[in-house]
C-alpha cells in the first residue's frame, strides 16, 4: 500500500458487530508511502496504525476517485 498525507483511510472492522474506522493519514513514517501511518479518526481521535496481514484498508487520495 502507498499512502501519501491527506490520503482518505477507511478500515474494515475488526470485531463482528463494530462498524468500519474512516480517517485521514496525518503522517506516513514508511519509505516510499509504507506503514505505519499516523491517522486521525473521523471521532477526533489520533493513532498510529500499522496494518497487518488480513488487514483490509482502502486509500483514497484527495485528487482521485474512490475507483482509484
């Protein structure tokens, strides 16, 4: 994945029952666009993330369309 700052995230949930995670990417730490990215959550919250394998994460940067 390559993620650049203003990127939109959303994160599929993690739980059955909880809802997906919608954010905006704040900060990429990785090279080249990697993880782990700082997000800020649509809830106001600030976290840093590091997707692992099954992750399922969808990127969408400000100039594109969802369809990428």
């Amino acid at each position: 994945m390559e993620a650049r700052v203003g990127d939109r995230i959303t994160m599929a949930a993690e739980h059955v029952g909880q809802g997906t995670r919608e954010g905006t990417i704040r900060e990429v730490k990785g090279e080249g666009g990697a993880p782990p990215y700082v997000v800020e959550w649509s809830d106001g919250h600030t976290g840093i993330i590091h997707p692992g394998p099954g992750s399922v994460l969808r990127c969408v940067h400000p100039d594109e369309s969802p369809a990428g």
